[in-house]
C-alpha cells in the first residue's frame, strides 16, 4: 500500500511538466489573443499603405502557395520512391540520412542558401520566386516523412491486387496506393505550410521587403509577409510591440488553423479507413 | 519453352516501360542530396573568402565591429552555446519528463489531445515566440530582475526551452511508446511496479532515443534565429563573467540576420557572416548526423 501512494505520488511529479507544457501554450494563446482588440475587417482588407495587412495577408498566401505547389509534387514522388523502388543498398541510406540532415538544417542557413544560390547564381532577385524556392526546400523533409508514412500504411494487398491485373508497377501504385493515401499526404502538406507560414530567417534576404507598391505583379516581384513585418518593426524599427499584436494574432491563426486542420485531418482519416491502425 | 521465352522478354518490356517512371522518382528523392551538396558548397564559397582573409580570429577573435573591419565570431559563437545550453538544461527535464508522463502514464484517451497540443506548441512561428518574449516574458524578467532592460541571455534561453521542448516530447514519447509490450509485461509479471518497470525496463531501452533527441533539439536550438534575436539583446561581448545569464548576448544565426541585409554584396563583412552560418551549418550537420546514428543503433525504434 506504501510503495503504491509512492508511486502515486511520483507520477503525479511526472505530470507536472506536462501541465506546464499544456499551461506555456494556453498562455501563449492568451496573450496573442489580447490583440483582438486591435483587429476589425477593415484592417484586413486595406492596403499596408494605408495601415492596413491586406498585402501581408495575400503575401504570405503567395508564397505558401508556391512552395507548397514547388514541395509537394517532388516530396510524394521522393517518398514513393523511398517506400515502393528504392533497393535497399548505400545510395538509399544515404538518401534517407540526407532528407533527415536537410530537415535539421537551420532556417537562417536556408536562407543564406537561398540567398547566394537563388537570388544571385539563378539571377532570381529579392523576389517570390525565390522565396518559394527557399521555403520548398524547408517543406521538402516534412512532405517527405509525412507522405512516406501514408504510403507504407496502405495494405501491400492494395497493389498486389493490381499487379495480378497485369498492370506495370507503376501503375498499380498510381491507381490503387497513392489514392488510398491520398489523404495522409495532403495532410503532410498541410502540415509543411504551417510549419513554413511564419517563416523568417529563410525569407528575409530571399524575398521580402517591408514596403512595396501592392501585391506582386510577376513571380519576379518581392512581397510583403506577416512574419517579416512584425520581425522588423521590432527588430530593425523599434517599433513598440503593441503596434504588430494584431499582425502576430493573425498570423497565429493562420498557422495554428493549417496546424489544426492538417491534425484533425489525420485524426479523421486514421479512423475512417479501416486499414490504418 | 518458347512461352518461357515469349514471358521474360514480355516482363522486361514491362520493366523498361515503367523505367522512365522510376528514373522520375530517383531524381525527386535524390534532391535532397543534391540540395545538400550545393548547400554545402555555395555556403562554404562564399565563407571560405573570409576564412582565407580573416583566419582563425572568424572563430576565436573577441571583436566584432564593422566600423573598424574587425570579424571576431568568439562572442557569437560563446553567445550561441550560452543560449543554448541555458534552453536545454530547462527543456531536457521538462521535455524528458513530459514524454515519459505522455507514453506511460497518461491514460489512451488523453494522450492524442495532449500529443496533439504539444505539436501545436512545435508549429507556432520562432516570429510569435519572440513577440511573446518582447512583449511578455522580458518586461516580467526586468522588473523581476530589477534590470533596465529583461533582453538577456536568460530570457532567450527561456523562450528558446518552449521551442525544444516539442521537438524532445515529440521523438521521445515515440521511442518510449514504441517499446514493446511484452518487456512491460514480462517485468510488471514479476511484481515490479510500474515505476520499477519504467526506471529498470521501459528508459534502458529507450535511453539512445531519448538522448538522439536531445541532440536534435540542441540543433533546433542553436540554428534558431528571430526568437532569439528578438529577446537576447544582441551585445557583441563575452559576458562578464562568462556565466551572466543575466546579459545581453549576440548569437550567430542573429548577427546574419541582422547584418546580412546591410552587407554590401561581395564585401569581407558578406564573407565574414557566411563563415559564421558556414560554421552553424557543419555544427548543425554533425549533431543531426549523430542523433541519425544514434536512433538507427537502438534497440527500440520510433514508428516514423
């Protein structure tokens, strides 16, 4: 009986950490959401040249767009390759070792990379195009692991069926595997944007800038985000941070939205489909 | 036979037709590599200038002042460790514990919604957890303190414990999860307690995953730029003494974020900022590297 409050008593200890952990989040959530105050629909639907986040807003949209449009293509392929053909040899290792060694890269190292190799060697400029390159680098190792995952979850049986069909390798995976984890790799995508949507370091001499005449007309054209405005209105402006609440709660909810969707969506799916755990 | 014959020929046709596929999805997964490759290379161009002309005073000098073309990394790179190290002796328990509280104890029910939050934690943007800092944590440590200014060295340690945090929970509430339930078993059977069958059973096993996320988490740590930058002070100086928490510090990543931006393009102070995130990205390689190897020796391996 001694040794089972003991026990008790230690796990409850245990649990503390955790509380804190769940605690610094909701915190967090709190503070951010003390500027609600300083938001309304007029302040996202005008122009930062008037004081309003509209270009942030649509921005920052861009630019997820595209790298998501740049990384996801390429990371479900990788990833098809990695679980359905890669020989289990050297080169596959080395592979796999190189996805988890970009995926650990610093983002400001990204973005020194983006910054002598996109916007200098490929002549790309301070520009979106740039900054969907920089931030489809960062998203390729999450697409990746994301979307390998779902593809080992779906039965061999899928593909096998298809195979005894006569179909090519090929498309027995296009036609039966892929679709069955379809769900599982949009969520990895998903899951990729909200890990790049308030990205700073890679994007700050890649492809932004804090004030420009509208949104960007050419992929050639730098553009303003949410994460960049507050990082310099602090930093560089010594702005007080009162002035940038509204913009850090918006882009808050962007991420914690793609953030949330991309679990509940992985939640829903794990259940539905009877053959995943 | 010739049927034989015929079914060969046929599955080699069959094969060759699907190559182009495959060769496809070689060249998508070996991006990585490739992307690597260049990383290293255009990084280390560009840092390998400033290496030749600066020398070994990019790492040790203890000045850095533009004005007066003086590169000494010493006190970014002191500044980087001293952050670093003041987030993981915060994070490592509170990380560690939290995993094993997540893996073992928690009952099923609970466990997805608190996974889940913990994840949550992991997506807010470095940008939020500097506001959070600036606008939040350092007025509370100043006047705690009694400091004229809470952007310090302990400051950006706290804000950057909350970011590793995740990253540690995360991989080691797997390993410890993933350890097989007829161990648990086996040793609850018997008559340990649950405690002794985690002390004696459950943490052996996952000791290297738990210690290979430490090191990714030190990676995450060190490589992190505007949270830091935004709470540390950013004071180009050794403080003194050298275990001040309570002083302004600069840290790598934050001088090339600060100064690339104003850099003229091609100039020493250009080359000087791309040695130092030449020597964050082989500091960074080699830990995420070890904490590869770790994790694949094992004996109990993550799901992912």
């Amino acid at each position: 009986m001694k040794n089972r409050t003991k026990e008790r008593l230690l796990f409850t200890a245990l649990g503390i950490p955790t509380v804190i952990c769940l605690i610094a989040f909701f915190w967090i959530v709190y503070i951010l959401s003390m500027g609600i105050g300083t938001l309304n629909w007029k302040i996202l639907t005008t122009s930062v040249l008037q004081g309003g986040m509209f270009e942030m807003i649509v921005g920052t949209m861009y630019l997820l767009l595209g790298a998501a449009g740049i990384s996801g293509p390429i990371g479900v392929l990788a990833a098809v390759y990695l679980v359905e053909y890669a020989p289990s040899g050297k080169l596959t290792r080395i592979i796999d070792q190189a996805i988890n060694n970009l995926a650990g890269v610093p983002s400001i190292v990204i973005g020194l990379f983006g910054y002598t190799f996109f916007c200098t060697q490929l002549g790309l400029g301070i520009s979106l195009a740039a900054g969907w390159l920089t931030l489809a680098l960062m998203m390729l190792p999450i697409v990746i692991r994301g979307s390998e995952e779902a593809i080992k979850m779906v039965p061999v049986s899928f593909k096998e069926a298809a195979l005894a069909l006569g179909t090519t390798k090929w498309k027995a995976i296009s036609s039966t595997t892929l679709p069955a984890a379809a769900p599982g790799v949009v969520t990895s995508v998903i899951l990729g944007i909200a890990r790049v949507a308030g990205e700073t370091a890679a994007i700050l001499f890649t492809s932004c800038v804090l004030i420009t005449r509208g949104l960007p007309k050419s992929p050639l054209d730098p553009v303003m985000t949410l994460s960049y405005n507050i990082f310099v209105k602090i930093v560089a402006l010594g702005a007080p941070p009162e002035d940038v609440f509204g913009t850090a709660l918006v882009l808050f909810l962007i991420v914690a939205s793609l953030a949330l969707s991309a679990i509940i969506l992985r939640t829903h799916y794990r259940r539905k489909q009877p053959w995943l755990r | 036979m010739k049927r034989e014959k015929m079914k060969t020929i046929s599955s080699y046709f069959v094969r060759l037709k699907s190559q182009p596929i495959e060769i496809v999805l070689f060249i998508c997964a070996s991006f990585s590599i490739v992307l690597l490759f260049l990383m290293l290379i255009f990084v280390a161009k560009e840092g390998a200038f400033a290496f030749s002309t600066i020398g070994t005073d990019l790492l040790f000098g203890q000045t850095w002042d533009i004005k007066s073309h003086k590169y000494g990394g010493f006190p970014m790179l002191y500044g980087s460790f001293m952050v670093t190290s003041g987030s993981l002796l915060i994070s490592i328990p509170l990380g560690v514990c939290t995993a094993i509280f997540i893996a073992e104890v928690l009952p099923f029910s609970l466990k997805d919604p608190v996974k889940s939050i913990i994840e949550l934690l992991a997506s807010i943007p470095s940008v939020i957890y500097g506001f959070i800092g600036v606008i939040f944590l350092a007025p509370m440590i100043s006047s705690f303190f009694g400091l004229p200014n809470g952007e310090i060295a302990l400051t950006a340690s706290l804000i950057l414990a909350l970011m590793t945090i995740p990253t540690i929970v995360g991989i080691s509430a797997e390993i410890i999860g993933s350890v097989p339930k007829d161990y648990k078993e086996a040793a609850l059977a018997l008559g340990a307690t649950k405690w002794q069958t985690i002390r004696d059973v459950v943490l052996p096993l996952s000791k290297s995953g738990i210690l290979a996320s430490i090191m990714l988490g030190f990676g995450r740590a060190i490589g992190e730029t505007v949270a830091v930058l935004m709470v540390a002070g950013n004071v180009a100086k050794v403080p003194t003494p050298p275990w001040n928490y309570l002083a302004s510090v600069y840290t790598i990543p934050g001088v090339i974020a600060m100064q690339m931006g104003e850099a003229p393009f091609g100039s020493l102070e250009q080359g000087a900022l791309f040695g130092l995130g030449l020597i964050l990205f082989i500091i960074t390689f080699i830990v995420n590297t070890l904490a590869d190897v770790i994790v694949k020796k094992a004996p109990v391996k993550g799901g992912a």
